[in-house]
C-alpha cells in the first residue's frame, strides 16, 4: 500500500476582505489583521484530497508535515480531520526568515527522516507568497521527478498517471514512482472533515521536529539559507473613481449603462 | 559568477509558432539589456524549430541559441531542464526570463534549484537597480494585496518569471540582424523520467479570453450554470468572450478553462463586464490589463467598484436583460 506524504502551511484566511490586509513597509512584514482566522493553504487542502482519493480506494498512509511557526492546532490538524495519519510539525526559530529555497530544503530534510514515501502531494502554490516553487525545489533536493501544476492523479502500482494543466487543456504524463505532484484547484473541492475524523483528529498528538532532529544544517535553514532578498513590500494605491450610474430602476440603470458606454465608444 | 553577462530569455513554441509571451520576453529583455548595455539573447527548445530563430531576432534577440532534439517535441521537466541547465552553463547570463505559463511554471522554479540561484515567479514588473545593477523583481503576494519587490544578491543568474500582459513586445523589424548559434541538448532519453502519452485540447467556443477586445466575466454572485446562460446573449451581441472568477469554475457551473485570475487566464480587453463578482485580489490578478472595467454588483462596498470606471449598484438578473437589449438596439 502506498505511503504518501503532503505539504500543507498554515496561514491567514486568503479570503479576508482586502481592506483588512496591511503591511509595515519598514520591517517588510505583514502585519496580522484583527478577526482574521487561520487557515490551511486552500491549494494544500487540494493536496490533502489528492492523496486521501488514492488512500479511499486502495488504502496506504497519508502524513502531513507543515513548517511554520504559531500553529493553531485545531487548524494544522485539518489533515489529520480530513483523513490523513500523521502529522509532522516542523518547528524551529532556526527556521524563521525563510525562503523557497530554506523551506523547501527543511521539507526535504524532514520528508527524508519520514523515510519510505511513493507520492508527495503539495499545493500549487501556498496562497500568501505566491512564490509557487517550494514543491519543485523539494523533488529537485531529493532527486525525484514532478509535475506541476495537476488536477488528477492516479496509482497504479508504481505508476503514476496525472493529468498536467497547460493552455487550454491538459496533458496526460505518466510516470513512475516516487513522484512529486502539486496540485491545482481544478482537482475539485476538497472534504469536508467528518465528525469521526474530528473526534479523531483531536486526540492524535502532532510529531514535532527541530532542525537538529532532521539532520538540518544550520547554514540552509530560515534566512541563513535564504537566497532571494525582500527589498520592498507594499500595498498599491488603488484610484477608485467609479462612476456610479443611477436609475430610478435596476432597467434604467441598465439603459443608462449602455447609453454611456455608447457615449465614450466603449460599445 | 561575475563572469555572467547578458539577458536570456526562454522562448516558448505553440504549435509551431513563437507563443505571444516570447515577443513579450524579448520586449521587456531588449529594455534590461539597454540599461546594463549588455546583448539580449534568445533560447528555444524544442524539435523542428525552423525558421523562428529568425522571427525572435525580429522581435528584439541579438543572439538566438537553438536547442533542437526530438525529445524536446513536448515539454517534459526532465527533459527542458537538462537542457536549459546545459545552455546556462555554457552561455552563463546575468539575467534568464521565462513567461509565467504552463511551461515556466514548471520549468523555472526546478532550474533554479539545479543551478543554486532563486527565482521570483509570476512578476509583474522588472528594472535594473541604477546602483547596484541588480534585477529588481516585482511580483503581487498575498493574492495581489501586496507588491513585492526581490532582488538576487549572492547567485547568478538572476531569474524571473513574468506573468502575460505585463510587457509590451518591441514592433517587429525584419531587417534586424542576429546570429543563431545551435547547442546540442545532449540529453539521455533515460534520464527522462516523465512521459506526455496524450494531449487533451479543451478548445472554448469563440473568442479566446486572452485574445479578446470584450469579456463579459460572471462570479459567484450569479449563483447557478443556468444564470450564467444570462451572460450569452450579450456577449454575443459585443463580439465578447465569457469569463468566470473561480467560484463559478470550482462550482462546476462553468469549465475550468474559462477562469481568470492568479491562477487562471490573464487577459488585457478593453472592455472587461464584471458581473455579479467581488472583485478580489485573486481575480484581479488575471485582469489587470484590462482598460475599462464596467461593475455590476447587488453590494456597494465590493471592492470591483474600486477598480471599475463605470458601475450599476443592482440586481444583474434584473440589470443585465435590460442592458442587454438597449445595447443591441444601439449596435444592432
């Protein structure tokens, strides 16, 4: 039976209307908006499904192992809710400051120390930095091949069918494993967490490892192993000068609307 | 590394043709390579490629390394990352662009683990720092709540995905004159992991978004598939593509393949229809090219209305029927 790993990280609720967002320009951080909740990177919940459709029909175990900092626990262990085994948490301030390149080496790192694994699952990209190469980075550092980004996956002993996003379609790959797959948001939505997998979740005890405990060095950890430097982090100025079209109706709004259009020949 | 000079762009080939984000590279290339006064060079992979060396000459190339080898015929990871692993040791840039497609997407992030450097995915602008003459890379974060501005101090080359539409492409001029240097990929079909063993083309009917002058884009406010048939008759009537932010694509009530935003189709029309949509970062991030964005939202405070020039604060089920038979007596 298949032993799969998936990546997932823990941040803020990428929902969050965008007047809650701000950043301190100075210390090029974002600053934590008040009634804004944590979330799983949806993209990693996509990961989660991935893997948890291969393990609904021909069993295997799924771990989870997420980096960061500041885990909310009934959060990170969604995973394990949704039907996953373990859960590894990655947690170290020599962690901190990371990069793509810190993050995906402490993965690596830590995916190695789970040992056997026949899938790994990530998200296309985590949604607060975009930045959308950690998962490559990771299969790169342990030498096996990935496809990105992907909206079906298949086993079928050691092979390995996924459907690969392009321009207008997709295509088939087949390869074999151990593969490295990210996941897009076209796999479909993933589970809601039983009450069962909840119950279950909360009693499961989160395996927690330090750099020291994966065999991490130090000098390739957090910003010590950081290789893209923030110059600047700011939010754009939005001009906002709508004009609000009247009417007495919705309709005469709407005739008014194609009138103006017609007016300044955008139709 | 301080050896490493000049611009590089990665070209893509669509169907045998130079795909649109190569003439947009080579365009914003041409600008970076003016400011360092270093050349701009051109690398395409692929099996069969022909002529086009000449055409990304055309459109701004001084140099054109071509990399042709059946097992480049269609992308695999494996396959373009050995080859282009190969050409940057060789050529050694200063600075390597990809487009943030498909392709890029996959390509750059692997290949800049293999040479030891970073890359900044999905930038939106890029320029030479005047002091430091390193590449500033801009990219939207945070779903485009943020911009982000990299730099690539202590790795060459610099590397940067750029997102369509960003840059403008240089006019074509014919009578440009470059050289055209082919590199052996010298790849072992072994190490070639992966295998495309099929294709699938979901082709939209129409208009293609990223081509269109008009899109008439719904979101999760149209509620069903069926409301979203309400959007035909005037999209017709303006010539225009159909869009959808993604809560329709994730719905099902429309293909996937229609989705503008971060994660879907970038377009740049003229006239962008936004009905029935928040206007969230996320989907910003697919039409910020667009010149004028008209809103059509039952709440006030959505943040499309902060982006749109014209806006109807209504119903779309009660707005869109009347505003689409005024136009079609207008146009008709």
């Amino acid at each position: 039976m298949p032993n799969m790993i998936v990546c997932v990280k823990q941040i803020a609720d990428p929902e969050a209307p965008p007047g809650s967002f701000k950043v301190d320009e100075a210390s090029k951080k974002v600053n934590p908006a008040a009634g804004v909740s944590q979330v799983v990177s949806p993209f990693d919940e996509q990961a989660i499904e991935a893997a948890l459709r291969i393990k609904d029909a021909q069993g295997g175990k799924i771990t989870a192992i997420s980096l960061g900092s500041n885990f909310v626990m009934d959060v990170i262990k969604k995973p394990l809710s949704m039907g996953a085994d373990e859960l590894v948490l990655l947690q170290d301030p020599a962690f901190e400051g990371g990069d793509s390149h810190s993050t995906a080496y402490a993965l690596a790192m830590a995916i190695k120390k789970v040992g056997e694994f026949d899938l790994i699952f990530c998200g296309r990209q985590a949604a607060d930095w975009d930045a959308g190469q950690v998962s490559s980075g990771i299969a790169e550092i342990l030498g096996i091949p990935s496809v990105t980004p992907v909206k079906k996956v298949e086993l079928d002993g050691n092979k390995v069918t996924v459907e690969r996003i392009i321009t207008d379609g997709y295509d088939v790959i087949e390869g074999t494993t151990p593969m490295l797959v990210s996941v897009s948001n076209e796999l479909g939505e993933p589970r809601y967490p039983k009450l069962k997998g909840i119950m279950a979740a909360a009693k499961k005890e989160p395996i927690v490892w330090s750099a020291a405990d994966i065999g991490a060095e130090p000098a390739k950890c957090g910003a010590a192993g950081a290789r893209a430097k923030l110059e600047k982090l700011f939010v754009p100025v939005k001009e906002g000068v709508c004009e609000i079209i009247e009417g007495e109706s919705p309709e005469e709004a709407a005739v008014a609307l194609a009138l103006k259009l017609r007016e300044v020949r955008l139709i | 590394m301080a050896d490493n000079k000049g611009v590089m762009i990665c070209g893509e080939i669509i169907e045998g043709k130079l795909a649109p984000i190569t003439a947009e590279l080579l365009g914003g290339g041409r600008d970076l390579a003016g400011k360092l006064g270093e050349e701009l060079s051109a690398v395409l992979l692929g099996s069969g490629i022909g002529d086009l060396a000449k055409e990304a000459i055309a459109l701004g190339a001084d140099k054109v390394y071509v990399v042709d080898d059946p097992l480049l015929k269609t992308y695999t990871t494996d396959a373009y990352v050995a080859a282009m692993e190969k050409v940057v040791k060789e050529i050694s840039p200063n600075i390597l662009l990809f487009g943030t497609t498909p392709l890029g997407r996959d390509l750059a992030p692997r290949l800049a683990f293999r040479l030891g450097t970073s890359v900044s995915m999905d930038c939106t602008a890029l320029d030479i720092d005047p002091g430091s003459k390193l590449l500033l890379q801009t990219r939207p974060v945070y779903g485009g709540n943020a911009l982000a501005v990299f730099v690539c101090e202590g790795s060459k080359p610099q590397m940067a995905a750029v997102r369509a539409k960003a840059m403008d492409p240089k006019d074509r001029d014919d009578s440009r004159s470059g050289e055209v240097i082919p590199i052996a990929a010298g790849l072992d079909p072994a190490a070639v992991r992966t295998k495309v063993v099929n294709t699938v083309k979901e082709e939209v009917e129409g208009i293609k978004l990223e081509d269109a002058d008009v899109i008439v884009c719904g979101g999760r406010g149209v509620g069903s598939a069926e409301d979203f048939k309400m959007l035909e008759p005037l999209a017709k009537l303006l010539n225009a593509a159909i869009g959808a932010s993604r809560p329709p694509c994730d719905n099902g009530w429309v293909s996937p393949s229609i989705q503008i935003g971060l994660t879907g189709k970038i377009v740049g029309p003229t006239l962008y229809i936004a009905v029935a949509l928040s206007g969230s970062s996320q989907h910003m991030a697919g039409c910020s090219g667009a010149k004028n964005i008209i809103a059509i939202n039952k709440d006030a405070e959505a943040n499309i209305f902060k982006e749109a020039r014209f806006g109807i604060v209504g119903d779309f089920k009660k707005v869109i029927p009347a505003f689409t038979d005024k136009v079609k007596e207008l146009v008709g």
